[in-house]
C-alpha cells in the first residue's frame, strides 16, 4: 500500500466518497509479502488502487478459503476503515489482534475508533491505553491521558440541539452545506449526469456534484437540484463556501481544470481549492489557489466573517497528522498570503477536517484525533483576541454519534443548521441532518501562561530556579524547575481567575511571589527579576526583607483573613528554608480607641499569628509574641491628634523580627 494513501479515509480531506481518482495509467502496487497466487495478487493491486469495495470481497473470500495471514487481516480492516465501515473494521482489527502482537502503533489507535463505533468504549478505552504506551508522545495519546473522563465531558455537553433529517437525502451520499442566498449547497453522489453510470472504486458511489435546495420551514429543505454545470465536472466537487454577496464561491474538486486532469507522481489525482465569480447568472473564471499543488491535499474551505482569511483542510507539508486545518491570507487584490497551521491545540497525528467558523469566532471541526464517542466527532474552539485558539471541545450528542459526524454549519442569529452523518437510521451512506441549537455551549478562556527568570541585578537567565502556579486558595497546581534558559511554561490556563506565582532557589534563599489575573487577549509571557543573593541579620524585619504584602485585619478583629494567608504562607516557605531561624511576632495598631484595649486586641493579633504558623508546620519552639498595640507609632498620629486614615494605616502592622540565624 503506498505510504500516503494511509492518511485519507474517505472523510477526511479527501472530496467525500471519492478519495482519490486513480487514473487507468497508474502503476501496479508493489505486491503484499503474504501473496501466494494470483488471487492474492488480484487482491492485494484493488487494495493498492484504493479499490476497496473490490478488494474486501476478494480478501474475505481468500479467508473463507483458509488464507489468513496479518498483511491481509491490516488491508482488510484499513479497506473498511477507509470506507467508514467501522463496525466491520472492528471485526478484522479484532481478528488482526489474535493473530499477532506485532502490530504497527497506528492500529492499535485504528482499532480504538472501531471498537468505538460499536459502542464498545471499555475495550476501545485499554486499546488506547496500550497506544498511549507505544507513543506516549503523540498527541492524540497526551490528550486521551488528560481526557480520561472524555464520556462524562461530552455528556455535559451533550442534548443542546434539536435533530432531525433535512429531508433531501437520497440512498447515496449527500453531505456538506453552505448557505447561499435562501438556499443550502450540498454535495451528492446520487445522479452524475452523462456519468451516472461511473462508480468510485473507493465506495462503490458514483463521483459528487453540486447540489443546491430551498430552505423552507424551520430549516427543512426540499427541491434538490444541480447547481451549476459550469462549476461541475466529471469528476469531484464538494464543500463550498460563498461570500456574503453570492457573487464569489470557493469549493473543492479534483485536481481537474479545462478538460485536464492532474495527478501526484504516484499518478493519484488529489484535491484543490477552486475559486469562481458569477457574472450574471452564470458562474465564470474558474482558477485553482495558487497555494494548491499536485503533490498534496487542499480541501474543505471556510470564511472568516471579514471575508480575509480562508481556512481549510490540507496534508501539505508540515501537517501533523493525516489532515489539518490551515487558515491563509486573502489580500486586497486576491492573491493570497502563505498558509499556516493552526497547531497543536487543534491538530493532531489523526484526522482535522471540514472547518467552518462562524461570525463569532467559533472554530467548528470534524475530528477523530480528539477524544469522541467514535469516527469523526464535532468539535468547537473559541478564537481568542490575538486569533489563537482555545482547547476545543466536543459538542456532544446528538449532533456527534459512534459513526462519522462532519460538516457542521449553522446561523447563529436564528440557531438552525445541518450536519453530515453516516449513522445507523439514515437514507443513504452519508445524510444531511437539520440541527437547531437550544442551549448555547460555554467554551472557557485560556491563555499560555509562561515566561522567564531573571536576575534583577544582571537580566541573565536564572538555571535550577523551582516555579510554582498556585491557585487563590494558595494550593500547588504546577511545579518545575527551570534550564539553563530560565523559562518556564505552564501551558494553557483559566482566564479571569486569580493564581499566583511562587519562585524559590535553595542555594541563593531567592523567595518571590506574584500575584496574576490572566486577562483574555492579553500578553501573558512574563520576565521575573529576582535578586539572586539575599543575607538575612538578626533583627531583620522579614515582611520589609522579602517584600510581604501587610497582614490585614478585620476591624476590632483577630481572625487571620484569606489574603493574610497568603502572605503569611511566604514567611513559612523563609523558615522552612532556614530551619534554625527564630522570629518574634509583633502586633501594632493605631491609636484610635484606649491604648489598654489597642494592647490587649494587638496581643490577640500576634497570638492568631503565632497559632495560625504552628498550625502550618512551623515549631513554637521557633516562636515568640508581643502585642505592642499603640506604644510603638510610626508618626505623630497619636491620641487626639486628627490624622488621615492612609496615616492610621501606617501605624498598624505586624513585624516579624529574626532573632536567631
């Protein structure tokens, strides 16, 4: 089987039910190890010229005759793979499994998906843990490792759309929308024309046109009919999008153009991005994207709402997985800039396809490399301020099933849409459903959150610095360490959601902590100066020494506060460091109110203080407290002078004297 073809199955950025054209002049596959007779060569060259449905029937009939071998078990699962069959897929993939333990990784993940689409999801479940095993840094494995409960989150999310059949769906495949004007575009397989009689070896379908149907009650559709002969071809045409003004359509084909046919040097005709122009009532000057290539995929395009950045599914160069989803410049003059991944947060070693972002920025896409419920699930990201991305999530049910669920689109303003599924209870292989939205998903903000260490004194990186992320309740979520760059990164966090940052070095006594609130759109790559060297005396104060926030009380209160926690947190992270150290707690106020009553309530203060350290690991061995309350002033604020309350303010504190080093 030639090495590319193993990343389209026939939804992925392939035009749907027809992968790829193989000419009549393409060149014999090399021949599977197994082969013995001219059956398994029979076999084994429609498997290598993506004839699949031709292929399975001959492969099942060789098994049924006693051939068995793992070269034939893997074609034969792949061709039902391909082919979206996933429950027969699973069948093979079990027996592959029986028969041998040395399997390629990808199988173990193919097999997964399967197993999903049965609904098996415990078996799919330790499939993957056994992936996760032999590729532990794919990042299909790192997400299925952080989404462990990935059933639980897409049942929270799920029942939020009404669903149903749109009502033009035929016993072939009809798939992908748009809006045009009043009306829906889709893509089917139904009724080729003059070629109806031309069958895809891939599915057994004849090739996709362009359909076009009126939208009528709550979405409902009816009156299917061809779009444009000027725009379909003999070969494939799917997934179009138009601008607000109807009069431009960008849509996929086949690598055809003229009357030409195109192919890579395997002589495989792939996919490109078309874009047309309606003169009248007619669709004219028919020109590929200048960023297409016959060496590789383009397909599935989408507008952003300003009409300046086309996004699409692509395996060009730089991909991660089999597919991703790209976005490229669209400029004043209709050339277009270089395209660009979306990355990680979006793309994975599987399969990204069929995007469509709506005018709020939602990232609507077909997914099997995120955890779903099996196939190709639906997924949402929100695009951020800087047009990042945040973590997507899955849409839930009923839009996704245990099969293939792509081609998502929908009308924010009135909440009705369609999406394209091979479920069980539909017409044909692939049918359109009308969707409308009841209850609007939350997608949270998350911003990177990473940075560098400094020294204050030379701007050099600081090596072996440990950085910690702490929650506003000042518990531990994130530890590191960092190299000799001195950066630290904590990935994607919360927006709007108070945290703190804790940088400490054992060897230089280095004590900082940072107080953050992510904001959305904002840069949240940090420089951190810290002194590098700090010498602590007896009689040092260490709330002046280390830059601690006052500890706060309530008025005529002793009760230690939240935010007082936290910074009496610091001075037990100092001891901790220094064990043989020993401080004297002093409480002072202002003089408002008696000085005996200032006394006694200061005292209190400083015993609250003392308790709430022991509390928190520090020995009272280590301990000592005054209440000084209005005897030590900091200013001539005293008994009947009238002062300014940033003046009393001045006057109450505590102070936390090193009496021993």
């Amino acid at each position: 089987m030639k090495a590319n073809i193993l990343k389209f199955s026939k939804k992925n950025i392939i035009v749907k039910n027809s992968n790829n054209i193989i000419l009549s002049l393409l060149c014999l596959a090399s021949i599977s190890n197994y082969s013995q007779n001219n059956k398994d060569i029979k076999a084994d060259k429609e498997y290598n010229n993506f004839n699949y449905v031709s292929a399975i029937k001959n492969y099942e009939k060789l098994i049924s005759n006693g051939n068995k071998s793992q070269d034939l078990l893997q074609n034969l699962g792949n061709a039902y793979y391909f082919k979206a069959d996933l429950e027969n897929a699973s069948k093979w993939y079990s027996e592959l499994f029986n028969f041998s333990q040395n399997i390629d990784s990808e199988y173990y993940y193919r097999y997964a998906q399967s197993l999903k689409a049965i609904k098996n999801y415990s078996k799919a479940d330790s499939i993957m843990l056994k992936f996760n095993k032999i590729k532990s840094n794919d990042l299909r494995s790192k997400l299925a490792k952080s989404h462990l409960d990935y059933l639980e989150e897409i049942k929270s999310n799920s029942g939020r759309y009404e669903f149903e059949n749109a009502g033009i769906n035929s016993k072939y495949s009809d798939f992908g929308s748009a809006f045009y004007n009043n009306k829906i575009v889709f893509a089917s397989a139904k009724d080729t024309g003059s070629f109806s009689n031309r069958r895809h070896s891939w599915t057994g379908e004849g090739f996709t046109n362009l359909y076009k149907a009126d939208i009528i009650s709550e979405g409902l559709l009816t009156n299917p009919k061809k779009f444009s002969s000027k725009i379909n071809s003999r070969v494939n045409e799917s997934s179009p999008v138009f601008t607000k003004d109807g009069k431009t359509v960008y849509f996929t084909r086949n690598n055809y153009i003229k009357g030409k046919l195109g192919a890579d040097a395997d002589k495989t005709t792939l996919l490109k991005l078309y874009r047309a122009t309606l003169n009248g009532e007619k669709w004219t000057n028919i020109k590929e994207l200048s960023f297409n290539s016959d060496n590789y995929n383009v397909a599935h395009p989408t507008l952003s709402d300003d009409e300046h950045t086309l996004y699409f599914a692509s395996d060009m160069p730089g991909t991660y997985g089999q597919s991703d989803i790209y976005k490229v410049a669209i400029n004043e003059d209709g050339t277009f800039g270089a395209p660009t991944n979306l990355g990680p947060v979006i793309n994975t070693e599987g399969r990204e396809t069929f995007p469509m972002l709506t005018k709020s920025g939602e990232l609507y896409f077909a997914t099997d490399g995120h955890p779903g419920l099996g196939g190709l699930d639906i997924f949402v990201s929100k695009m951020n301020k800087d047009n990042s991305f945040r973590n997507p999530i899955n849409v839930g049910e009923p839009v996704n099933s245990s099969y293939d669920d792509f081609g998502f689109l929908i009308n924010e303003s009135s909440g009705y849409g369609y999406v394209t599924s091979n479920r069980i209870g539909g017409v044909g292989s692939d049918d359109i459903y009308k969707i409308k939205q009841t209850k609007k998903l939350f997608i949270k903000c998350e911003q990177n959150l990473d940075g560098i260490i400094v020294d204050k004194d030379s701007g050099l990186p600081l090596f072996n610095v440990k950085v910690s992320l702490l929650d506003a309740d000042n518990k531990v979520l994130q530890e590191l360490i960092t190299g000799k760059d001195g950066k630290f990164d904590f990935g994607l966090q919360e927006c709007d959601k108070i945290c703190y940052l804790k940088i400490e070095k054992q060897d230089t006594s280095i004590l900082l902590t940072q107080e953050l609130k992510i904001k959305e759109g904002e840069n949240t790559y940090l420089e951190i100066p810290v002194t590098g060297t700090k010498i602590i005396h007896k009689s040092d104060d260490l709330m002046k020494l280390y830059n601690i926030n006052p500890i706060h009380f309530n008025l005529d209160k002793y009760n230690i506060r939240p935010d007082a926690e936290i910074e009496l947190s610091k001075i037990v992270e100092v001891m901790n460091q220094y064990p043989q150290m020993e401080i004297d707690i002093r409480s002072h106020t202002d003089s408002r109110n008696t000085s005996e009553y200032n006394r006694i309530l200061s005292q209190n203060r400083a015993n609250s203080t003392k308790k709430w350290l022991i509390n928190h690991g520090i020995s009272k061995n280590r301990l000592t407290y005054k209440g000084y309350g209005e005897s030590q002033l900091m200013n001539a604020c005293t008994d009947g002078v009238k002062c300014s309350d940033e003046e009393h303010q001045a006057n109450r504190r505590s102070e936390f004297i090193v009496t021993k080093i």
